[in-house]
C-alpha cells in the first residue's frame, strides 16, 4: 500500500462540564484534599491540565464500535476486515495474524489549553483563585442509607477549551471522505450522547467541538 495523503481536523474542545482525564497513585495522604488516584492529569512543564490523545482515540472507537455493533464480547473489535472501518481506522485489536485493514490510519494528538483558556489558568493561579473544581462523592450503604467511603477528585472547570488535533492517513485505495465522516460521525457521538473522560454518567465530561476545520494535504507536495 502507498501512503499518498494525510487529513487533519482541526477542533476545540469545549468542556460544558467539569472534565476528569487522569491520575495515578495511591489514597488520600494526611493533609491531602484530592485523593492521588483522582488528580487531573497535567503538563509537567506548565501544571496545565490537557486532554491526553489516547483518552479520546479510545473514547471515539468505543463509541463507533457500538455504534456499529463491533464489540466482540465486550473487547474492542479485532476482525482486522478491510470493510471493517472500525479495524481499518484504529487498528485490529490484538491480531493474531496480519490483517486486511492494516495498517492503522489515524493518529490522535495530546489537545491542551486554547490560547483564551491558557490565559485564564495563568491569571486564576496568580490571583490564588482555583484552577481545578475538587468534588467529592460518596458511595451509598443500601441498608442504612449513609454515604461511605468518600471519595474526592479534581476535575478541570467547565467552560475550559482545549485545541484538538486528529491525523488521518490516506493510502492509495482508501475513500478519504468516508474515512474521515466516520471520524467526524464519532465526535458527533461523544457531544450528543456521551462524554469525554471518567464518570460520565453522573454528570462528568460533557463537550462540545467547535471550529471544526478540515484540511487535506498530499505527501508529495510537503516539505519543510
């Protein structure tokens, strides 16, 4: 197969709710607010929080699985059937031989802060205001009606906008506007009926994408 193209969406990812994306690590240590397991996750360099790629490459597959029934007993689809665009897109799921669709066509960005948004992070730490919402939830004893085991996590604040990016490799053969309306049809999914992150049914993660350009550009032609 020749590799003739590429495709790039272009995106911003508004958060309409509280987003938890992250952390790792133990409990909660003395003194401690945020359990470690619950901390969002950031950018090392800036302490920014970011939306990892890998959390929305998953999130799009699963909800394009679904959407057209390619679960095989609750792991992701591994058919690896070039008329498969859930194989052909993001790759067959442990392949025991080499697949039809191979190879994987899309590579999903780290999105971080907007310009608008990075901003305003810059400007609440400054002024000592939060820059993450902590929430705490509790699970419920269904004999005595009590909250136990209370948990408490960091979520970053509604209204945050993070810059996406989605690359998808064209190769001879290939229907590139099918290719890339599939992708497109998953983050219709996620905006409308799902969510981005953990704990998305009780109220976590809802989004919106905006600004969504896209942009075909020929091997061929680049340079640098």
């Amino acid at each position: 197969m020749k590799w003739e193209s590429i495709v790039r969406l272009t995106f911003q990812i508004q958060c309409l709710e509280g987003l938890r994306v992250g952390g790792s690590g133990g409990g909660l240590e003395i003194g401690e607010l945020v359990d470690a397991n619950l901390t969002a996750i950031r950018d090392p360099s800036t302490d920014e929080p970011y939306i990892p790629g890998s959390s929305l490459k998953g999130k799009l597959r699963s909800v394009l699985e679904r959407r057209l029934g390619r679960l095989q007993g609750g792991d992701p689809c591994g058919c690896g059937r070039k008329d498969c665009l859930v194989c052909v897109v993001f790759g067959v799921h442990k392949p025991r031989a080499q697949p039809e669709s191979a190879p994987t066509r899309i590579v999903v960005r780290d999105a971080h802060l907007s310009e608008v948004s990075q901003r305003e992070f810059e400007k609440r730490r400054k002024e000592g205001a939060p820059t993450f919402e902590v929430k705490t939830e509790n699970t419920i004893d269904r004999r005595t009606g009590a909250a136990v085991n209370p948990r408490t996590g960091e979520r970053v604040l509604p209204r945050t906008a993070f810059d996406g990016e989605i690359i998808l490799h064209i190769y001879d053969g290939d229907d590139a506007n099918k290719l890339t309306q599939f992708v497109r049809q998953g983050l219709a999914i996620i905006q409308e009926g799902s969510s981005l992150g953990a704990s998305g049914s009780r109220g976590y993660g809802k989004v919106r994408f905006e600004n969504l350009k896209v942009e075909t550009l020929k091997l061929e032609q680049l340079t640098v």
